[in-house]
C-alpha cells in the first residue's frame, strides 16, 4: 500500500522541534525525535489543534506525558485538523472497502456467484455519515492511493458494483463451464438458461414461458451445484405438485447428471404432499395417512355424501341448503342485481327467467318469483292494478306481484340493510309513498318485501310467515320441475364443487371459524345476510368432514400441509436441505408457500422458484398468484430472471398468444421469442356450417383431415405419428370428439386444465363459443368464495384469459379455434378485432369455403350477424341485447332493362 507524507515542522523556542506526519500502511504514523507513534482512528482524543493568539501549536499526548508541538502555520494547523476529524470514518471506510474488494476478488477467483444475502451484508456494514467536498478536498493529498480507492468505492453504488463484478462472473463462468452447459441436456442451454444455473443467488425467481425449458434449468441447476461442491446431493430438493412431475424429475436427474459424470443419488424430487407426510412423520414419529377418498380425488362425492347425511338428519339444513342451492347460489349481493339472461321482446328490456316461466325485472323479484314457485304459490306478475292509474304524463301501475287466491298485492323494494335505494334510483322513495297511498286510498291489501328482507334463509322464512299470513298456503318442494328450462339452479354437484373449493381454501389459510368471523367483520361487502347464509350451510359439512377424517385416522391435503408448515416454522422439523427449487410455481398455495418459506428461512441456504404467471389457472383450487408477483415479500430479495425463448410454438403462435394475454397489465411483462424464428402457420378460426354438436364433431372431423393431407410427407419420413391434441374448456366437451380419425395421427382429447404441461404438433380448441357453458365460462364463481381464496384479478374473464393462452401454447405448429356464427366467444371478438385470426367455414361436405366475419366496432365483444326486419337483412352485434350496434346493407337494385342496340 503507498504511503503519504506530510511533514510540518518549525524550530520553536518550546516544545518539540521536529515532528512529522504521514500515512503508512493505513496507519497515521507521528514521528517525534524520539519515538514514532501510531495514532488510532480515534486520534482527535490523543491530538488536539489549538490556536493560541497568532500562533497554533499541536498538543499529544503520548502517555501520561502531553507534547507540544510549535511551529505550525495556519493552513497546516487546519489541514492537520481536518484530517483529523476526517480520518476515523477514512478509516472505517478503509476497512470495509477492504471487505468488499477482498469478497468480490475471491469471488472471481472461485467462479462464485456474489449473492444478494451477502451483497446485503456488505451494504449494512457500510460505513454511515458524509465527507463533505471540502474537508475531503482539504486532505485528499494526504490519503494513500488505498484511501482514496476506498472513498471511491464507498461513495458508488456498491450494489450495482458488485452486480457487474457478478457479470463479470457470469461470462467467465459461461466460458469455463460451457461443456457442462453443453452436455447436461439434450440441448445445449441458452444463454437464459445458462444464466439462471449460474445466477446461485439466495433468492431467485425465473419467470418462464410456456415451452422456454424451465425443466432443463432445475436440472442443470442441480448439476451445476454438484459439479462446482456449493451444495452437496443429499442437500438439494426438488418440489413438484403432482407424482408424475416429481417421477419425470427425479428420472431426468438420473439421466441427465450421468451424461455429464455426476451421480444424483441423494437428490430428492417429491411432490409437496409427499414432504408434508414425511415431515410430519418426522415430528410425530407416526407417518399420517390421506384418506382414501381424498387420495383417489373423490372429495366432491364425500360433500355429496355429508350433505345427503345432513339433509336426512335436519329439517333445518335441508331447508338452508335448498334455498342457497336453488335461490341464491347465481345471485349477486348486490341490490341492483346483475344483467338479465333474457330478452323480453315486449318491454324490450334484458330481464331474468324463472322457474315458473316469468320473465322478472331484477334478480330480487327473481327469488320471490322462484320462492313463490317452489311453494306452489299460484300469482301473476306485473297485472294492471285494479284501479285505472293511466295519466298524460303516467302509464298505468303494475304492482310487482299479485295472489289472485286471496286477492294480496305485492311490491318487492331495492331497499338495502339501512332502507337506501341504489343511489342512480332517483325518485324511488317518492315513488314508494305514492304506491303505499294508492293501496290506502283504494282500500286493497299489500304485503311487501325488501332486497335485504329477503336475503338468507332467515329472511325467506319471515316472507313465508307473511304468505301464510294473508292466507296462502306454502308446499315447498325443492324438486318441483322448472317451467322455463333454461331458469337452471346450481345443480347439487355445482353445490359440492362450491363446498369442497370453500374448505380447500379454510384449510389451506388455517382459517378456524372465529378467523372466518373476523374477516366478515372487517368486510362489510362480504358481511352480507347471504354470505352468512352459506356459512350456516358450510359448517356442519366442515365439522362433519372432520370427523370422516378422524373416523379414519386420516387426513386431507390441506390439514396436512399446514401441519407441516407449522412444524417446520416452529423448528420442531429439521431437514437436511441447502438448496430447494421449486416447479410451477404459479400454481403455489399460501401453505405451500409456508413450506417453502421456513424451508430456506437460514442464511446460506438457495430457493430456486420457476413458473409462467401467464399460465396461472388453478385459483380454485388453492393457487395463490400473489406468492409469485409478491415473492420478495415472502422470500426476501433476489433477481428476477426470464426465459423468453420458446422451443414449442412458431412465432405466429407466440404473437397472437402474447398480444392475447398480455393486455392484463397486473400480469409480468415479458416478450417471447421462438427459437425456430419468425412466421408460422396462422392461427386459423373454423366455422361449422350450422350450430349442433354434431356439426362442430364434424368441422373437428374435417380440420383432422386437412392435418393429415398436410403432413402425410412429413410422417412417411420420420415414421411417426402426428400429434393432435383437441381441447374443451369442460370434460362435456369430449362428446366433440369425432369416432374416428384418420391414420397417422395420434389424437387425444382434454379439458385446457388437464392439458397444462402438454403439447402436441396441432392444437384444435372445440368449442369458443358464448353462453353459460361457453368460453370464457359464464358459470361466475361464488363471491363467498372471495372470503377464503386470493383476492381475484379484477381484469375481466383474466383466468380465463389465461386457459386459452394455455390451449394455444400447448401448439407446436398450428392452433385452430372452432367457434359457431352468432354465437362466437368474446375471445373470438377480440382476436378478429385485432386481426390475430384467418376465419374459414366448414360446409357440409367438408369443404372449405372462404368466409368473413366482421368484429363489432362498438363493443369489441360481438361479431356483426345478420338479421331480418320488416325493411329488410341488417348486420347486429351477436350479444345484442347487451349491444344494439347495426349495420345497414344496401340493398342492390335491379338493373332496369334496355332496349339492346345494333350498330347499323
């Protein structure tokens, strides 16, 4: 290290003569004519600059003995005093640059990654305080060549300093390591790939589009660490979610280490269940058991099985989970209500069907009528009330219902918890009291009823008791056949699938029931008479599926995760484990998550996260996305990196996917890119010639077809089958599947959910159709639900959303989409919209006819289908009644004839 001098020095009539100052080695050395000493940095208490009349002198104290020093001028006496004061933080700040020098060399010595906990380390220990600009000028020459690389160093960001020590690393290591690289995969790995091996932060979350390799990085990331002895193999776990995927893994480990020398024995791949069992075994010293019906995925029949049990048993229940099932399991809990489901041509307004046939004006009246059916209540909707009302300014009044049997009016009111309308319904109090005088005035009886009366099963239970009141007689009958056969209630399954996805999430966030109780009480949206409705239903089939449990010793998924996370929080659970990636992580709950968390919850220890938030598509199932876009607040800091190359899809397939997807803006931004290069076949949309299901079999029928001519060459080379893989957004949608196929193509079925992780040469999805069973699905999930699950991503159809940018990406050549003319899904609007889709037309031979289909310029939700009126065919928005946008189509007049002329 240099050394800097400064010398002062006068002859003085008292004290010492000569002295000097410098600095050596990073020390403050003072030289007296007997002794040298060696200041510390805390030197301003052994020396003191004093100024004494026209003079300084310096005092030392060296012992018990104080010198004084003469002969010091003024600038010197001042400089001497600035670096006095200056040189403890110098040299703090000496010491630490030193640290973080000698880290970052080493690391480029040992091809070591620089990771963020120690990067941490080293910005905590950062000397804190200021040099100011002039004190640092006054004694900038008196610094070593050291110290003032050390204030250099200090005063830069040292995390972006370190950042490009580590790219420095990283390039060195693509070098170094490229026959592992080369070698550890079928394939050698991408430059993206090859950085997340290398990247061995503590925290690292790679976010990886569909097709991009994520498996090949887990992979190569274990052998990588191996290979270089940061982490042994018996301290390395691989999470997967299901066996198959913990099977591939742990098989791929075997294959793909030995190819590069290495041996995987003591890897660990295993699905999250099978970690929980064996860390709760662990604790317990007793292995639980999942019970058998939880174990063969039929959960949904057990609720079926207690609910039936419960409705055997209680009166009560029986009547609490009718009415939820079929009154208000599709109601919103919003006094304004939803859109209607019909059309009613002589109001020409969207009004709700019933099962008595009627068509309502709100979802309110939509229960009574519903109520007042199932009860074998005879009444009239809407009838003309007794007196004539009509004026200039006013039609005639139609009281809401009427019971001819007793001759009772009925208003039903919007009227919420503290009496208030909706505030857009102005005049309704007015129009209230008016009503009520009416009936006064002209002496008729009338019971009423408002929107939070009837809410729950309470509330039906008091509007029976003011039926029976006026002398209606009540027969309930939950089984009463509907009129209107398109008025369908939540069928029993839909109330298990509910139940079951209810206490998935109970289970998964430890909720007990006083949790459960303090969330509604911190949520007036949520505390509504019908959320607390559903809780009295939800319960007895909680507590009862409790006591199955035990009845069997043994235990269901979520219990058992959390148990586990419990035992590993608390320290009770030790594991072995160093390093712990983990697969789809979109797919991650909040107790897997635990998991994970209290797995590498201790310095030193690496979390490898992958997953496509794109492809996230299980919320019902316990999926919380938050985890990945919020996973610094779980796991603390580390890079995000991405896999942006698709090895799977053409770039055609990756454009219309990703424009598709990405205009959720909550979503991570990312860009991809085909490694087979620009172009593609394009996304093609087939329309049947007419709108059955066995029409759509057939445009399914003929699209193989057209697969097969194309690609017959192809196979008769590679001898193997072309892959096809059809695709339903429900198992209803297997029906679609023609009986037949023609040779050489090897064809499967799938719901998009079953199909995640997938691919095939051709994707067809069946069925892009609107309606309740369509796509995206009209089967609105239950807002209680939002009292236990993860918040929902507010974009609209956004899960949705997500399952066709998975059915198109499971595509290696060409995706085809079926929809039908007049009914097409919004998904279908948007695409044509932005011109991602080539639509053709399936005749009934087969054939191929051109086709064109125009997107509505209003909504962006409808294509334009043409109608007939009395003035002739037009173009409508196929969701007319929610858009009335038109157009004209000029009609084409008839030539008039002309006398023919001959040239003479």
């Amino acid at each position: 290290m240099e050394t800097s001098n400064t010398t002062w020095g006068r002859t003085g009539r008292r004290g010492t003569r000569d002295w000097r100052l410098e600095l050596r080695g990073g020390q403050l050395l003072l030289t007296l004519p007997d002794r040298t000493l060696t200041l510390r940095p805390g030197a301003a208490g052994e020396v003191r600059v004093i100024r004494r009349w026209l003079r300084h002198v310096v005092e030392v104290q060296v012992g018990r003995e104080l010198r004084t020093l003469t002969g010091v001028g003024r600038r010197p006496a001042e400089r001497l005093q600035a670096f006095l004061t200056a040189w403890p933080h110098i040299a703090e700040i000496t010491a630490w640059a030193r640290q973080v020098l000698a880290t970052a060399g080493q690391a480029e010595i040992d091809g070591r990654w620089i990771s963020t906990e120690t990067m941490r380390r080293l910005v905590d220990g950062r000397p804190q305080g200021e040099l100011g600009r002039g004190r640092l000028d006054a004694v900038w020459d008196l610094l070593g060549e050291a110290e003032r690389e050390a204030v250099r160093l200090w005063r830069l960001d040292v995390v972006r300093w370190l950042a490009e020590a580590n790219q420095k690393i990283l390039r060195s290591e693509l070098q170094v390591r490229r026959d592992l690289f080369r070698r550890v995969e079928s394939t050698p790995l991408t430059f993206e790939q090859a950085r997340a091996v290398v990247c061995m932060d503590n925290r690292v979350s790679v976010v990886a589009a569909a097709g991009s390799g994520k498996t090949s990085v887990m992979v190569a990331r274990t052998a990588y660490a191996i290979a270089r002895g940061f982490v042994a193999p018996d301290r390395i776990l691989l999470l997967a979610f299901n066996q198959d995927a913990a099977k591939e893994l742990q098989q791929r480990l075997q294959r793909r280490l030995a190819a590069v020398g290495l041996r995987a024995d003591g890897v660990t791949a295993s699905t999250f269940h099978a970690f929980g069992l064996g860390v709760i075994g662990q604790v317990t010293g007793r292995k639980p058991r999942v019970a058998s019906w939880v174990d063969s995925g039929q959960g949904q029949d057990k609720i079926l099985q207690i609910v039936d049990r419960l409705r055997d048993s209680s009166a009560w229940f029986r009547y609490a989970y009718d009415t939820y099932r079929l009154l208000y399991a599709r109601t919103s809990d919003d006094p304004k209500g939803t859109d209607g489901d019909a059309w009613d041509r002589d109001s020409k307004t969207a009004r709700h069907r019933t099962f008595s046939g009627h068509l309502v004006r709100s979802q309110g009246e939509k229960i009574i009528a519903d109520f007042l059916y199932l009860n074998g209540v005879n009444f009239e909707y809407e009838r003309p009330f007794v007196a004539d009302t009509a004026t200039a300014e006013h039609s005639q009044y139609h009281p809401d219902f009427y019971y001819p049997a007793v001759d009772v009016w009925h208003e039903h009111w919007a009227l919420d918890t503290e009496g208030r309308p909706p505030a857009e319904f102005r005049g309704y109090a007015e129009g209230m009291a008016w009503k009520r005088d009416l009936h006064q005035r002209t002496g008729t009886r009338l019971i009423e009823t408002t929107w939070a009366s009837i809410m729950g099963a309470d509330g039906l239970v008091a509007f029976g008791e003011q039926l029976t009141s006026v002398g209606l007689s009540l027969d309930w009958n939950p089984d009463r056949p509907s009129v209107d056969h398109d008025a369908v209630p939540a069928s029993h399954e839909d109330m298990a699938r509910l139940l079951r996805t209810f206490m998935a999430h109970v289970k998964a966030g430890a909720l007990s029931e006083e949790a459960v109780e303090a969330k509604l009480r911190a949520s007036p949206a949520l505390n509504t008479a019908r959320t607390r409705h559903f809780l009295s239903v939800y319960w007895p089939v909680h507590r009862a599926w409790q006591q199955a449990l035990a009845g069997e010793g043994g235990v269901d998924f979520e219990d058992m995760l959390v148990t586990a996370a419990q035992m590993l929080e608390s320290g009770a659970a030790q594991t072995p484990y160093d390093m712990v990636l983990v697969d789809e992580f979109q797919d991650t709950s909040q107790a897997r998550a635990r998991i994970v968390r209290a797995l590498v919850n201790q310095p030193g220890r690496y979390l490898l996260t992958v997953g496509d938030d794109w492809q996230a598509i299980n919320r019902f199932a316990g999926a919380d996305l938050s985890i990945m876009r919020e996973h610094e607040r779980w796991f603390g800091r580390g890079p995000r990196l991405h896999l942006s190359t698709t090895f799977r899809c053409t770039q055609e397939i990756c454009d219309v996917s990703s424009t598709f997807i990405g205009k959720n803006d909550r979503q991570i931004p990312k860009t991809v890119k085909a490694a087979s290069g620009p172009g593609g076949e394009r996304v093609r949309l087939l329309y049947p010639a007419n709108n059955t299901a066995a029409d759509i079999r057939a445009a399914v029928a003929a699209e193989l077809e057209c697969i097969s001519t194309a690609t017959e060459h192809d196979r008769g080379e590679a001898g193997t089958p072309t892959s096809v893989l059809i695709l339903g957004r429900y198992r209803t949608d297997r029906s679609l599947l023609p009986a037949t196929h023609p040779a050489g193509l090897d064809v499967a079925f799938k719901t998009i959910h079953g199909a995640k992780g997938l691919e095939a040469d051709y994707v067809i999805v069946a069925n892009l159709t609107r309606g309740r069973l369509g796509f995206p699905s009209q089967i609105v999930d239950d807002p209680v639900l939002n009292l236990a699950m993860a918040a929902p991503d507010p974009y609209p159809h956004a899960e949705e959303r997500r399952l066709l940018y998975v059915a198109l990406t499971r595509a290696r050549h060409q995706a085809v989409l079926i929809s039908v003319h007049g009914r097409e899904s919004v998904f279908v609007a948007e695409l044509l919209k932005d011109g991602c889709l080539d639509p053709v037309e399936i005749d009934t031979a087969g054939a191929v006819v051109s086709s064109s289909v125009q997107a509505c310029a209003r909504c962006g939700l409808g294509v334009m289908v043409q109608r007939v009126s009395a003035h002739g065919p037009f173009l409508a928005c196929s969701t007319f009644p929610d858009c009335r946008a038109t157009i004209n189509i000029p009609q084409q007049r008839r030539p008039t004839a002309r006398p023919s002329s001959r040239r003479r």
